[in-house]
C-alpha cells in the first residue's frame, strides 16, 4: 500500500473511532431516534444527485438499508442513549464479525474454519466479562443493545455478499433514503411528538456539528475512502485495518469524554480484540505452518 493510501486507511480509522464520541456528544441535544432519521437523510441529499444508482433489485436494496443502515444505528443510539460508554461501543459493536461468520454459514453456505470458531470463544469470553462489570460504567441494556446493533451489522455484510461487486459508495448513499422514514416512525412511538418539536426547535451549532459529522464525515467520506482502497488493494490487505476503530474509539472517549475501563472490563477488551485477531490472522499463520511443516520420509 502506497504512503499515501495508508493515510487515507488511517483517516478512515479515526473518522470511524471517534464517530463513536460524537454520537454520545449528539445525544445530549436529540433522541437517538430522531437523530438517526436526520442523520441519513443528510447522507442521502443531497448526495443521490451525484452519485449514481448502483444496479442492485429493490428488494435487496431495501434489505442493505433495513439491516446495516436502520437496524444497525437504531440499536446501537439507542444503547448509547440508555448507557452504553462510547469507546466500549466501539468494541462490542466489532462482534458484528464473528455474527457474519455465522449468517454467511447459514445463508450464504460458507465453511467456518476453526480458527474462526477459536476467535470466537476468545472474543465470547471477553464480552462476557464486559457484561458482567455494568453498574456506573455501563448499563445491562446498552450493551445488549450493542450486541443486537452488531447482529443487524452482520446481516448487512451478508446482503452486500450476496450482492458481489457493487459500487460501495452508491449502495450507501442509495441505501440512506430507507431509513429515514422508518427512523421518525419509531421516533414518533418511543420519543413522541412534543419531544421531537424541542428537539428541532433548539436545534443548536453543537447538534448540526454532529449530524454533519455522522452524515457526511462517517457516512459518505469514511464509505468514499474505504471503497477506493477496496478497489485498488485486495480486501486482506484493508479489512485488517478495521481492528484499529476500537483503539480509536476507547482512546478517543477517555481523552475526550473521561470514560475509563474497569478491571474485568479491560481484560474483556483485551480477549475481544485477541479474538478478532485470531479470526483475521489465524487461518493465515495455521496455513503457512502447514506449508512449512517438513514432511516425514
């Protein structure tokens, strides 16, 4: 990877870890609900008059934005909204690649190795030992909440497989418009009519800072970059640079906001991020151990 496509890696990075931080900064001026409608219609418009439709079937379409567009973000602002630190969201939200794992295994009829089953019992014991440490640092509910945000983060990752090659930044912006819609609806049930109007009426700099952030910074700049380093570089050699949002996301809510990791906490981040380790390099090390391995006379 050429110097400068290794910034471009690393300003994705940050724009995605830090995201985690302006999310609970923005919950502080709006329901997570609301916020997330306003967040994607400002990722649709007005982007779709530029970007081309990619040739995906409604239906699938309609699948990508209900998943990893809807799903995702209205579990994971509400988790944050009702308790969950934003560098151990950042974390959690990660097991959305061992639930792909196990979707594209039952779906998609792809064959789990056992360095994938071996991450995954590392990465399972390190969350269960951030959910047993709640209390002040972390609600019960917001990180079940995490955990289903990452399920509907991995069923996306299926649909875009089942999609193959797809213009990334198109699918996103297109995928933008199914959200917003279903977004208020769940405002006006949870958060109701009274709450949304104060909400729009007090409508400050700091919260259109945040929409902007999530929308053009996370949404169509983060996308942008990361579909033309996939165009231009095999996926091996990217996808591992996604296991450095978390360290982004933890170190940015500490210095930032003075969220600090308890004990059983910090070791569970530490299983969560050997087991992603273990599931991106694992199967790769076991292989070349094999091939070196001398066969007997």
């Amino acid at each position: 990877m050429s110097p400068k496509d290794l910034l471009l890696a690393l300003l994705v990075i940050v724009v995605w870890g830090v995201n985690f931080v302006v999310i609970k900064v923005g919950l502080h001026g709006m329901p997570p609900m609301l916020m997330g409608a306003l967040r994607f219609m400002l990722a649709a418009f007005p982007a779709i008059l530029f970007v081309r439709r990619p040739e995906v079937p409604l239906r699938w379409m309609l699948a990508y934005g209900m998943t990893i567009s809807l799903g995702q973000f209205a579990f994971l602002f509400y988790a944050m909204y009702v308790g969950m630190p934003a560098g151990l969201a950042s974390l959690v939200l990660q097991s959305q690649a061992f639930f792909t794992l196990f979707f594209a295994a039952l779906f998609l009829g792809e064959r789990l190795r056992g360095s994938n089953l071996f991450g995954l019992l590392v990465a399972a014991s390190g969350l269960v030992l951030i959910g047993l440490q709640g209390g002040q640092t972390m609600t019960l509910a917001g990180f079940a909440l995490t955990i289903a945000a990452a399920s509907m983060w991995a069923l996306g990752n299926v649909v875009t497989r089942k999609l193959g090659k797809v213009n990334l930044v198109g699918l996103v912006v297109w995928g933008s418009l199914i959200p917003p819609l279903p977004f208020l609806a769940l405002s006006l049930w949870l958060e109701g009519p009274e709450l949304i109007g104060q909400s729009l009426r007090t409508l400050n700099l700091n919260s259109m800072l945040v929409l902007a952030y999530l929308a053009f910074g996370a949404t169509l700049l983060g996308y942008g970059l990361w579909s033309r380093l996939l165009s231009r570089y095999p996926a091996s050699q990217v996808a591992p640079f996604s296991l450095l949002v978390p360290v982004v996301g933890i170190s940015s809510a500490a210095l930032l906001l003075g969220e600090r990791l308890g004990q059983l906490q910090m070791i569970g981040a530490a299983l969560v991020m050997a087991g992603l380790l273990i599931n991106v390099w694992g199967g790769r090390l076991l292989d070349s151990w094999r091939r070196r391995e001398p066969t007997l006379p």
